[in-house]
C-alpha cells in the first residue's frame, strides 16, 4: 500500500508535536485518539488540552505553537539528509510497532522504508564482546539474512555492528535503530557502515534531526529494536546490561526471546545464559530461531526463499555454505598456511608472537603472508593489536 501524500504544512504539524517539551509517546498517542490530527491538536484551547490528559505546561507549549520554528529547521535538515518521515498514521508504519504499550507517534528514516514491515529478528549484545561472542553475531546473523529475515539492532559497538555486518556480507536486509538522530552517526567508527546500511538497508530513529547519543536514550530505542521484531535473539551480554533490557521489553511485548550459550566462567555470558533458565530458547544455529517463529512467519520466509531461487534462475544456498569454505579452500594453503589455521581458534584469539611460537620452522615474514592469504580466502580473521582467531 502506497503511504498517503503528507504535505509541507502536514509534516511541519507532525514535528512540532514531536517537538514539544514533556510531551511522550503515551500522551502523544492519547492526544491523537482525542483529535485525530497534529492540526487539530495545536487548534485545540489550553482547556480541552488539559482535560484530555496533559499538564498544564505542556498544554501551554502547544497552544502557543512555540515549536514550529524548530520544526521547520528539522523538515530542512530531513530534506539535507535524505530523511523521511513515517507517522504512526502512515500504512508504511510498522504493524507491530504499533501494537506494542508506547509505540512513537513517528519514525525519522532513511534508506529502504519498506524494511519497516519485513520480518526482523532483533539482534543484540554487549559492545565488548569476547572474540567468540562476535564470530556468533556475524555469523549467526548471516546465517538468518540469508534465510529471509531482516536483521534488526543498534549500530552501536560490539555486537550490533557485527550481526548488521553480518547480513550486509550476505547480500541480506538490515535495520539500524538509533538511539539519536539519523543524521547523527554514533560511535564515529562506524561511519562507513551507517553509510552502506542507508544505502541498502534502513536507519531509523523516534529522535529529532540532530539529536545526540545521549545515555538515557538507549532504553527508549530498545523497545524499537523488539517492538519491530518477531524476537530477539542475545548473543553476549551482563546479567543487568542493555541487551537484557532488550530481552525484558521483547518479552513484555509477547516476542519470542532466543539466547546464545557462553562459556559460564565469563560475565560476558551471564545474561543469556540466565535468559536461558528462564526460558528463552538456546541457539546453536540459525535453525534454532527459524523453527520457533510462528507459523505465518515461517510460511513467509519459505515463500520469499522460493521467489529467491526463481529470481536467481538457480538454487539458493541456505545459510551456513561457508562450512565447506575450509575443505574447498585448503588444498590451495601452503604448509605455512595449513600449519597456522590448525593452531588458530574460533573463540580464542592468538597474537602474532604466541602464533609463531605455535607454527614451528616459520620466519616472521612467511606467518604474516600466509595469514594474509588466510584473510583474503575469508579462513582468519585479524582483530586489533595483532590478534588473529579463525572464522567460525
């Protein structure tokens, strides 16, 4: 369905009620069932304001429209960027956005808005995950683009850049939901990626045109995260951190919560594994998630796969085709090569002085130029300080 055409004036009304001061999502939400419009919200006296819910303050701000300058400033801001906006009146808004407790009146977006109703697993975790927690992420959430879902999380650190790198290797579809404005990239060293994901993914965020990562934001965007998803999946994460608010909101909100097991020596591990005697489902592969989404939902992702091989003119892959990467990909290797993968580890990195006291009658020259080649055939992976581990 084609979203209805909102005109400049419409818009500017849509912003300046997102704009004014004190003014939240239930309220925001209550006001609109009362008026049924931004525009006939602002006609509204400061008496019918207050006797539909609001303070007195609050109810002044909209009365005097005090809020339309700035919101002319964002509707230009929206225009620099490519940003659009999504109104919880719009039939591009997503449906289970909608049904959730406190859903936003409104979506700054950017990119493929079309994602917004695709079926999504939010993907979530801590942002210093162990070596193992992000080999999970990425492959996990490669696993299940390639089977049809949208990968769904934060963009910040750490995991959540893993699972939306994870997908976009796979040629799949990824949302980003932002705990500030979508003009705004946060952490800065994900600049590229927040680039390629408006690109061929979505960025999305209920926060204005500018708004920076303030701390206290991050809990209000993760009820996006699982209020768009069908469930959410935990990859590592402390047993009070954000991933485990995510958890607690998807299961307020009636998703289906999954968690990846870790090793219980690890802090990093308590939230999912505590997650899991609670109830969640354990995930050892991308099958796990598949086989307990509802029905319909399976049925979608069984129709899209066939539509998949139809459109490509041959089969498709399923998710996990890189475990025949190493048999394919070692006869090419050289001793040196062969000698350094087997001592490298999935869920341990190894520096490269510790690797060459593992790889025996090795110079240093001929380790770094076998891992290279490791790298460019996708086997090991390099993480900062001279750390490799091998690609699960």
């Amino acid at each position: 369905m084609e979203a209805p055409f909102l005109s400049r004036e419409e818009e500017l009304h849509w912003l300046a009620l997102k704009l004014i001061p004190g003014l939240g999502a239930r309220s925001s939400t209550r006001l609109l069932e009362r008026f049924h419009t931004p525009q006939a919200i602002f006609r509204a006296t400061r008496t019918e304001l207050e006797a539909a819910g609001v303070s007195g303050t609050v109810a002044q701000s909209i009365a005097s429209g005090c809020t339309f300058d700035e919101a002319v400033t964002q509707h230009e801001k929206m225009a620099a960027c490519g940003a659009v906006l999504v109104t919880v009146g719009d039939p591009r808004f997503p449906l289970r956005l909608r049904e959730i407790f406190d859903p936003p009146t409104l979506l700054f977006a950017r990119g493929r808005v079309e994602l917004l109703n695709s079926l999504g697993l939010g993907v979530v975790g801590t942002r210093r995950p162990t070596p193992y927690g992000l080999a999970v992420a990425e492959r996990l959430a490669g696993d299940l683009a390639t089977a049809g879902l949208t990968i769904i999380s934060g963009m910040a650190r750490g995991i959540d850049t893993a699972a939306h790198k994870g997908s976009l290797t796979r040629g799949g579809d990824t949302v980003a939901v932002l705990g500030c404005g979508v003009d705004i990239v946060y952490p800065q060293e994900n600049r590229k990626l927040a680039a390629e994901i408006a690109s061929k993914g979505l960025i999305i965020s209920e926060f204005p045109m500018g708004a920076v990562a303030f701390p206290q934001n991050f809990p209000i965007r993760n009820r996006i995260i699982s209020g768009i998803s069908v469930g959410v999946l935990v990859v590592e994460g402390a047993q009070y951190s954000g991933s485990a608010i995510t958890a607690k909101l998807a299961i307020d909100q009636g998703r289906e919560v999954f968690a990846v097991p870790g090793n219980i020596t690890s802090k990093l591990s308590w939230g999912p594994n505590l997650l899991i005697k609670q109830g969640a489902r354990l995930v050892q592969d991308w099958n796990d998630v598949v086989a307990e989404l509802p029905p319909e939902a399976r049925r979608k992702l069984i129709d899209r796969g066939r539509r998949h091989i139809l459109e490509s003119g041959g089969v498709a892959t399923q998710g996990g085709a890189q475990a025949s990467l190493l048999g394919d990909a070692a006869p090419e290797l050289g001793p040196v090569g062969r000698r350094a993968l087997d001592s490298l580890q999935v869920d341990t990195a190894i520096n490269l002085d510790d690797l060459l006291e593992k790889v025996e009658d090795t110079s240093p020259s001929e380790l770094i130029a076998a891992l290279f080649e490791l790298e460019m055939l996708g086997l090991v992976k390099q993480l900062p300080g001279k750390n490799f581990v091998k690609v699960w």
